[in-house]
C-alpha cells in the first residue's frame, strides 16, 4: 500500500514535466510537416524527414506516458481530460504510422494524407491541453471588442476587465458583482471545474465554503485566520503564495476587497451598502464607479442598433449635429446649435434615426408644429430643447405620449398657461423650463399642483442686491 | 527619383514619424471617433465639432471662474468659530505638524491664530455655512457643493496655479481646457472650444501667466483663446483698413495652399494647425462682434450679474460673457480674477474682492439655471490654495493677514452633475488639516473629467516617449460629489 502511495507521488513528480517535454515533439512533428510540404524533395531531405520523425514518435510516447503521469494528480476536470488524453494517444499513434510509411517510401498520396491527419490530431490534441492548463476561455479572452465583433464572438465578460463597472454599486451584492469577478479573473484558472489545484474550487459559494485539501479556506470574519487571505498576503516569494509565481497576482486593492468581504461576515447575499465601509475600502470601491455615470434613465437599459452612417452624414449635412451620446452607446444626440436655420424640411431626415434619439435640441431654429409629430414618433427622447422657437400650446398635445421625456425647455416660446395642461400629463417629466414664456405665476401654481414632483424654472424672481452689513466693508485700520 | 524620396524622408525626424505613424493608425481612429465628420470630406466641418465622450456625460461645458491668489477659506466657506475663541493663541506644533512654510512666515517667532472677522449665516435648505460678505452665493447655496478639503502639492502662486490648471507644478503640459478641447472639440464650429478671460480686482494681486492656458504638447488649436477688454475682444481678428471678406478669402485660400504644399516638403503637423487656426479666426469675425456686444442683453439680466458688468474687463463683465460663450457651445471657458492675495489688510481686501464677484458668480448660476443650462455646465468658483489660520505679521482685532496654505481650502461646484446643495469634506476644529474625505487637486480632476463623460484615465496623449493624461498618474473620481 505504502509503495503504491510512493509510486504514484513518483507518477505525479514525472507528470509535471509533461507540460515542458511536451512542446519538444510538436515543434519537431511541425519541422517534419514543414520540410516534407514546403522543401524540395530529395532522397536526402527523405531520410533526414523520416529521422525527424523517428525522434517525434520517441519523445511523444514519453511525453503522452508522463501525461498519464500528471493525470493521476486529480486536478483536471475528468471530462476534458479524456478527450485531451486519447487524442494525444491518438496523436502517438498516428505518429508511429506515419514515421513507418514514409520509412517504407509508400505512395505520396497516402503520406500527405496521414501528414495532415497527424497534425492536425495534434493541434487539436494541443488546444484541448492548453485549455486544461489556463482554461477553456483563455485564448480568445482578451480580443478586443472590435475583433469579436468581427469574428462574431460574444463580447468579453465584465471577468476580463481590469475593474468591472458597476453603476449602482450601493445596491450591488458583494459576492456577485465585486468577489466573484475577482475570484474569476485571477483564481478560478486553477480551481475550478475542471481543475482543482489543493482540491480546492472557488467557482460557486458551496465549493468556497466546502475549502480544500487542508480543510476550510474561509474564516467568516477573521480574515486572518482564513487561509483565502493569508495565502494572499504571504511574501511573494513562499511557495505557499497564492497565486503562485507566474500567474499574476492581487493587486492590494483586491486583496483589501477580498480582506473586507471576509472580515464581514463572506457572506454571499448581502450589498455592498450592508456592509460597513472604512477609510481603506472606499477607494476600493470608488473605483468601481470611475467610468460610471448613473443614468436614471430606463431607456439607457435599453440597446438600440447603430445609426445608419449614411443617414446621420445626410443629417449633419444640414448643419445639425447628430452623434452617440457616448463611444460605447448607440443613442443620439441631435444639437442644432450650429444650424440656426433649419426647418422642418431638414429636419424631416431625422425620423431615419428617430429610434436611436435621446436628445433633441433645436433651440433658435425654425422648428414649427408640423413636426411635432415627427418628434411624438421618437420613442426614446429624454430631453427635448425648444427654447426660443415659434412652437405653441396647441402643439405641445402632441408631446404627451413620450414614455421617457424627463426634460423640455420651452424657453423664449409663446407658450403659456394653456399648454401647461398638456405637460402635467407627461408622466415621466422632471424638469420644465418656462422662462419668457407667456405662462403666469398662476398657471406655474397649477402646474405644480397636479404635478408637486415637477422642478418648474420659471426665472429669477428675487431682488438683487443684496444688503452687506456695510460697516463690515470698511473695517479700521 | 531614389533620390527624391530620400530628401523627402530626412525632412521627417525619426521621433516625428514614430508620432506620426502611431497618430496615423491610433488618431485615425480617435478623430473619427470624436469628430465623426473629419473624415467626410466636409471642408466647413472639418476642424471641429463635437467630440463623443467615453461615457455619458453629465457636463457638457465648463466655466471655471479661477479665483487667482487664493481667496481665504476662513472667511468665506470653511466656518471655524473655534478660530474666534481661540484667537491670538499660538498654533499647536501638533496641529501644524511637518508643514512647510513660505519665506513670508517661515521666520515668525508666534503664529497667532485668527478667527474671521466677518459672521457666518446658515443658508437654503443645506443649511451651509457662508461668509456674510458673500450673501448672493449663499442666497443659492442649495444650487451649489462646497468643498472644503482641497489639497494641493504647491505653496506658491505661480506652481500652485500651474498645478491647479495643468495637473503639473512645471508649465510644460496642457491646461485642464486644452484637453478638453483634445478630448471632446468645440460645439460651435465658428468659436474655439477654450477660451480665456481675465479681470483684476481691488485686492493684492498675483500674475496670470499664458502657460496656464497652454495646449502644452497639444496641437496648439487647442490652446486657450484670450479676449481682451479693449474694443477688440480678440487682437488682430478683423480685417485690415482696406480689406473686405472676398478678399480676406482669397488671401487665405492662397495662404493655405502654399501652407498644404509646405506641409507635404516637411510634415509638420504645426503648418496644418496653422491653417486650422486662420480657418476659425475667419469663421470667429461674424460670431465674435455679436457675442460681446453685451448691449443687447435685457435690463433685467443686468440687474441681476450688477451694474458692473457693463464695464469691459471687470470680473462681472466677464461672467456675463462667459455665459455668452458657455451658451453658444464653447466646450470651456476660464476665468482668472486676480486680487486675493489678502498676505495683510485681509478684512479690507477680502470685502472688497467678495463685492466684485458675489453677485455675478450667483447670477451667472441662477442664470444659467432658468435657461436649462445648469444641467449641463459646470460651474467651478475658486482659488490655487487656502490661506492660513494663523496671522501673517502683527495681529490686531479687526487688521491681520494670512499665509499661503495647501493642505486645505475651500472651493465650490454648481451644476453639471455635481451634487447640489451639499457640502464635501470636513477640516479640523481649526481648519489646518483635513478630517474627512480629502479633495487632492488630481482627484478635482479626474472627477471634473469624469463629469464630462471623459474616463481620466484612458484620455492620453503620447509625448516624449510616454503617455500623459491630466491627472498623469494619480487622480481617483469622487463619487460624493456626483449627482
């Protein structure tokens, strides 16, 4: 029993130089394939193919025997690694064959076909290997989003990005959306599904819970007691630092995370606003809120398709200007500031785009109410500016079944109290803007009482200057 | 012809082409990606407009009103009755702790602490703490966020303000504008995205230094454009005696062909901007007479930013412009009002320099407000660094001065996104050290960025062999300043 045990330690110590051996035969099968396709063929370059070869085959079978090795460990998920074993035993023998039919010089036609056979068994053999070492997802993960668009991937997980953003991060719950990312990024390569490194998975709570080899990893609450963290804050150079050398390790603002998750409890339901905050963890978490704006806005939940780029050029032509609110958003924003002199005629080419619009603002130019129909068929808008235009209450009915316009400036326009009706019915409406309009201080009183959530501008209505204590200004000297 | 393309080449340095073949790939993508018309072959869109942020921005314009010399926290945000009681006692060394000095104070054997000599009143709904010589900013304290722990690195003027405006205490980089010119372009094609306007109060003044509105290693179309007060807003901008718009087209229609041919021989991107810059100052002729033209502005809108600001070159004037200017799309407008260098005859100073921009700095708010632009335009209103809470030379009841000090002053926000009607921050009992929720300059920044839909940290320029952005290397968004 006892030198059974020593045995397979032995079988593992050889399995993990399979990984290093490995690499040898596949760049040597490669030079074999490169010299027989691409070289000129002589009896010369025949023998020295075949001698190629004979070396491959050597080293692939001691390599495939260390695998086996290294597959005893238990720490590759079983699935995987049959399809990964039997194909590099698949590999071996093809090799064999092919070594013995070129050795006997048999027809071109079968050798090139067991050529391309081989190695194409062994790129995939090779594939299947390197995602059992780094993960299923590790070749592709950091394509950037414009080469995933074209290859038709789906774009990268919030895993992959430095600090995942969260927009409202007091309602975020702690495990998922700050430790699991984490945990995701830089542990879960080697503890997890299909690897599990110290018998330990970090993938789901109940395996976090469950610990490793050496029992529970995690200490709710002493967070110095708990192995996740201590490993962490070992010198880098223990050969019990996690992650281990090569992979790249916590930044101190994770391990803080981390630190701070355990310390309160690790508890996997609970919001980041649940969990009392210190002076250490706040820049920690601020971070996670650097590149977001909130946008109250339901629309910005919302995905919309691109714009047409030749519609938006026929749009800018007018002189308006029509772009995305932001890079990584397809809503857009209409300015005419620099077109003072549209009309409707220029503007009937924005119902091209009239889904994508969230911002409309065509203060100061020749907007009549002809088009208001165009802007009721704008499903998206949020803000609409028709500040100094000629529109009137009449054409204000038209507005009222925008589900999402929280903002309309009606500055400088002849409406007044009449319209306001129509705005009260708006009910997604914040903000109204009715300076120099004919509106009364009557009407903004009604206005506001069928609407108390509405923030009215109707001007300034205070008396300036304000009085100074006037000795104050000449103090004695 | 071997020979040709080689004489080409040499006029090209070899760090000009590594810019220019990495501006060639990288700022392909950026220019199309925030001037989606520069590719389109529109020669009257060309230049500019508008840029599209990382993310959506809150802000779409900035007005800074810089309140050149450091007006003093004590007596404007930063209420300290402590001080008052405390008054002419010496400062605790263990308050001042390793504090540098200037050259003013280092050799004062007592450091007198010193209340302030004007009352503080509680305002609006935040019931926010505001000096008595500044009762229109404290009639709209629920429109503002009062900061009082800003930080800054620097204790003198001149690092201080180059610090403040260009995130370095060296004048090589590029002011906050200029990169949001870089960043986001101009909204109005015939106005430049940065512009400058600077007044002088009654107060001991400091200078004002173009490197502060530098575009540093920028395209220098991104530099800060200065209005002046005399009859010619903009030096050199109309047309000589003698010569009518044909003409002046005709002239720059060659000049810019020579330009273009000269460009091709030495590949300087220099000789582009130069005509980019001839471009807008044709276009700035007709928009720029209307804008300063402040006669046409209504009685009432007078009445509220004072009599003041119908007088070129003072600071109320210049407000108003600034309004001007911000509505008509320019992406940044800087003011620089010098005067609060208060080191002695503080209580004087300090009121008369309050009486020059409290109303104006709140008219230009509430104005903004019942136009439907506050949403949009950040406000900023304040100094390079605080003063101290000690007295700079002989202390008496009502006559004293005070120092330069870093480590914590008092600024406030309006609009733009910014959490209104609240104050950020807390200092000590006696205002010298910051308690609670430090504001570094590089913090001010990113979250100034951040507020205009630009990621600080992603919004680089490549120079000298590296990547520099406004916060170059520091610099964390503040999210309790955030709307």
């Amino acid at each position: 029993m006892i030198i059974a045990e020593a045995g397979q330690q032995w079988l593992i110590f050889w399995g993990h130089f399979h990984p290093m051996l490995v690499h040898l035969p596949i760049g040597m099968f490669f030079m074999a394939g490169i010299l027989h396709f691409f070289a000129k063929q002589t009896s010369e370059s025949q023998g020295l193919i075949v001698r190629i070869l004979m070396w491959t085959t050597a080293f692939s079978i001691v390599s495939a025997a260390m695998g086996w090795g290294l597959a005893q460990s238990g720490e590759y998920d079983p699935d995987a690694l049959q399809i990964h074993q039997w194909l590099g035993i698949s590999t071996c023998v093809l090799s064999v064959g092919l070594t013995y039919v070129m050795r006997a010089g048999m027809n071109h036609r079968l050798t090139n076909s067991l050529f391309v056979l081989s190695l194409l068994c062994l790129t995939i053999t090779g594939h299947y290997g390197g995602n059992l070492t780094h993960g299923s997802d590790y070749l592709l993960s950091s394509l950037p989003s414009s080469g995933r668009k074209v290859l038709g991937i789906k774009q990268a997980e919030e895993a992959n990005k430095a600090v995942p953003q969260i927009a409202n991060l007091p309602e975020a719950i702690v495990y998922t959306q700050l430790v699991k990312p984490l945990l995701t990024q830089k542990c879960t390569s080697c503890h997890n599904e299909q690897k599990q490194k110290g018998k330990l998975r970090l993938d789901t709570p109940e395996f976090i819970l469950l610990g490793g080899e050496d029992g529970p990893v995690v200490s709710a609450g002493k967070p110095l007691e708990s192995e996740l963290i201590k490993r962490l804050l070992l010198d880098a150079s223990d050969e019990h630092h996690m992650p281990p050398k090569g992979k790249t390790p916590l930044t101190e603002n994770e391990i803080a995370l981390l630190h701070w998750w355990v310390q309160h409890g690790a508890d996997f339901k609970k919001k980041v606003s649940e969990l009392p905050s210190d002076e250490r963890i706040k820049p920690v978490l601020a971070a996670y809120t650097q590149g977001v704006v909130s946008q109250e806005s339901p629309v910005y939940k919302q995905e919309v398709d691109e714009a047409d780029e030749a519609d938006l050029a026929r749009i800018r032509k007018h002189g308006l200007m029509a772009n995305p609110i932001s890079k990584d958003q397809n809503f857009i924003e209409v300015n005419a500031i620099n077109a003072p002199r549209v009309t409707n005629k220029e503007l009937a080419d924005l119902s091209k785009i009239q889904g994508q619009i969230v911002r409309l603002k065509l203060g100061n130019t020749g907007v009549s109410g002809d088009f208001i129909k165009e802007i009721a068929a704008m499903p998206l808008l949020i803000q609409l500016d028709l500040n100094h235009t000629k529109l009137t209450d009449q054409d204000l009915v038209g507005l009222k079944n925008l589900a999402y316009l929280e903002s309309i400036n009606l500055v400088g326009t002849p409406i007044s109290d009449r319209g306001l009706a129509s705005l009260a019915h708006i009910k997604s409406l914040k903000r109204v803007y009715l300076w120099q309009t004919r509106v009364t201080e009557k009407g903004v009183a009604v206005l506001k009482k069928m609407r108390p959530d509405l923030t009215i501008q109707s001007g300034f209505k205070g008396r300036w200057p304000l009085e100074v204590d006037s000795a104050k200004l000449t103090p004695t000297k | 012809m071997e020979n040709e393309f080689f004489k080409n080449r040499l006029n090209i340095t070899r760090r000009h082409f590594f810019g220019q073949a990495a501006a060639g790939i990288g700022g392909l993508a950026l220019g199309s990606l925030l001037v989606p018309e520069l590719f389109k072959g529109d020669a009257s869109a060309q230049s500019l407009p508008l840029g599209v942020a990382h993310f959506a921005p809150k802000a779409k314009r900035v007005i800074y009103l810089c309140q050149n010399g450091a007006p003093s926290q004590y007596e404007s945000f930063d209420y300290k009755p402590m001080l008052n009681k405390m008054a002419g006692q010496d400062l605790p060394d263990s308050i001042r702790g390793t504090q540098r000095l200037t050259g003013m104070t280092a050799s004062q054997d007592k450091f007198p602490l010193v209340g302030s000599y004007y009352n503080f009143k509680q305002h609006g709904k935040s019931g926010t703490y505001i000096s008595e010589i500044f009762p229109h900013i404290g009639s709209i304290a629920d429109d503002i966020c009062v900061i009082r722990t800003m930080s800054t690195d620097a204790i003198n003027h001149d690092p201080a303000l180059t610090f403040l405006q260009t995130g370095a205490q060296v004048g090589n980089r590029p002011s906050m504008g200029a990169w949001m010119s870089y960043g986001l372009g101009s909204e109005n094609k015939n106005l430049p995205a940065f512009c400058v306007l600077l007044s002088r109060g009654r107060g001991n003044g400091q200078g004002v230094y173009s490197k502060l509105w530098t575009n540093g290693f920028l395209d220098s179309t991104h530099q800060g454009v200065v209005f002046s007060s005399s009859e010619d807003p903009i030096l050199y901008l109309n047309d000589s005696d003698g010569i009518d718009k044909a003409g002046r087209r005709r002239m720059l229609d060659q000049l810019a062909e020579l330009n273009h041919e000269g460009f091709a021989e030495n590949k300087d991107p220099e000789v582009e901007a130069k005509v980019q810059q001839y471009e807008m100052a044709y276009r700035m002729q007709t928009a720029v007479p209307e804008l300063t033209d402040l006669s046409k502005e209504p009685d009432h809108i007078i009445k509220m930013y004072g009599p003041e600001c119908l007088v070129p070159g003072t600071y109320a004037a210049n407000v108003l412009l600034a309004r001007k200017l911000s509505e008509s799309g320019v992406r940044f407008v800087q003011i620089y009002h010098q005067g609060w260098d208060s080191h002695g005859n503080l209580p004087q100073e300090m009121a008369m320099q309050a009486q020059d921009v409290d109303r104006s700095s709140a008219a230009l708010i509430t104005d903004l407000k019942q136009r439907g632009l506050l949403d949009e335009t950040l406000v900023i209103w304040g100094g390079e660094f605080g003063r101290t809470n000690y007295c700079q030379g002989k202390y008496t009841v009502d006559n004293y001065g005070r120092d330069h000090h870093p480590r914590a002053y008092s600024i406030f926000m309006a609009g733009g996104g910014v959490k209104a009607g609240t104050v950020y921050g807390e200092t000590d009992e006696l205002g010298y050290n910051v308690v609670k929720d430090p504001v570094h300059i590089h913090d001010f920044h990113a979250t100034v960025q951040h507020l205009m839909g630009i990621n600080h940290e992603q919004l680089t320029y490549k120079h000298l062999g590296r990547r520099y952005r406004l916060t170059d290397i520091a610099g964390n968004v503040l999210p309790g300043l955030i709307a």
